[in-house]
C-alpha cells in the first residue's frame, strides 16, 4: 500500500506479456542534479538522456524513472512542484522518448524498513506488477550506490553507473560494492538471488556500446 510519501505517475498501460524495462534514476540521469529541484525552469537534461530513451523505444522497453525524493519530508518542495519538473522533463524528451512510469520516494535517511526509499528494490518491485515488466531481463542505470542496490536486490539483468551527477563520487563505493558483492556472492548457494553485472558509463551516450558487448536478452 502506497503512503502520503509515495508516488507513481503510470503512462501507459502494462505489457501485454512479461517485457524487459530500463530503469533509470531522474536527478544526476536523465536531468542534470540541482540539490532538491522545484522549479521547472532550471531542468536540464543530461547528455544522452533523449536519444537513450529513444532507443529504449526502438528496443520495446517500458522507460520506468525510480527517484528518491527526500525534499519531499524535509518540507524543501511539495509534490505538485516534484509533478511540474517532471511535467518539464517529458516536454524536453519529446514524443519520441516518452516514459513509462515515475515511481517516486519521498522519505529521508529515516524512512521505515519497507518504503520505496532506495536501496530498498520496492518501486522497481511496484513497476513490475503495475506493467508486467520482466526483472529478470531488464537494466538500471544508476548514478549512486543506492540506486545499484536495487536494482541488485530486485533481480535484474544488469547494472549501470554513469559518472554524472553523484557518479564521480560514487564511483569507487560502486566499484568496491560490486567486487566484494561478486566474491560474496561465489560463496553461497546457487539458489539465492545472482548479482547482475555492473557496467560502467562515463554518460548516458555509453549505454549502447556497453551494450553490444553482451547478448541481447531482448
Ligand atoms: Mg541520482
């Protein structure tokens, strides 16, 4: 059950049978990060962001946007000001990259065990039944550790971090996560959860070419 401090935006209806999907964080992914945006004129999209989710279209890929939105419970902005940059975004994408879905966290650093609040997998998790989105096949791009957690912990194909917004600082936790999840990981059994691997992005624009270097699992 959904809470005052969390929101989703559905925009299209869900997949006729299981699809993969490209999760993507919004601040520091697909706009630049501005500390707590509320004001729609100062969105900016990253380099990549529309031709990325353009081709996300081509691929058949529901474009699902997961953000942590901590403003919201700090009081710094409401959610109407959190829907009018999201309103900006999708008019600077244009038609030809359109979204999914937004799935957004407002709680802070003390959310409940539960919430929506990255790392925990739960709004991935809510996206996959609202739009009958296969995990098991589907990429997160991320620019924080938190975001690669869950995408880890819901399962999915495979992991991305790019080096804009928080990425140049995340950077090393991101790589020292994966190393010591990777060896952690050879030590268990096969039955539990597989670590997907980890790419990494200088930008959005790198994602087509990490890409090639593995099957389609479209
Ligand atoms: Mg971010």
């Amino acid at each position: 059950m959904k809470t005052a401090l969390e929101q989703t935006r559905l925009l299209v209806p869900p997949s006729c049978r299981p699809t993969p999907a490209l999760f993507l964080d919004r601040d520091g992914v697909v706009i630049e990060d501005c500390h707590h945006i509320d004001d729609p004129s100062l969105v900016r999209l990253c380099r990549g962001s529309r031709k990325l989710i353009a081709s996300a279209k081509s691929y058949g890929w529901p474009v699902v946007i997961v953000t942590n939105q901590s403003g919201i419970s700090r009081g710094l902005f409401q959610w109407k000001d959190f829907d009018t940059v999201n309103d900006r975004m999708q008019q600077l994408l244009g038609s030809d990259a359109p979204l999914a879905a937004i799935y957004a966290n407002g709680y802070g650093p003390d959310a409940p065990a539960h919430s929506w609040r990255k790392p925990n997998p739960q709004m991935i998790l809510e996206a996959s039944k609202a739009l009958n989105l296969d995990l098991q096949r589907s990429f997160l791009i991320g620019d924080r550790l938190s975001d690669l957690h869950a995408g880890a912990s819901a399962g999915l194909f495979r992991l991305f971090h790019v080096l804009t917004g928080h990425g140049c600082r995340s950077r090393e936790s991101v790589i020292a996560w994966h190393r010591m999840a990777s060896q952690a990981s050879a030590c268990v059994e096969q039955s539990s959860p597989r670590l997907p691997a980890l790419e990494l992005l200088n930008t959005l624009e790198d994602f087509e070419l990490a890409l090639l270097k593995h099957a389609n699992p479209a």
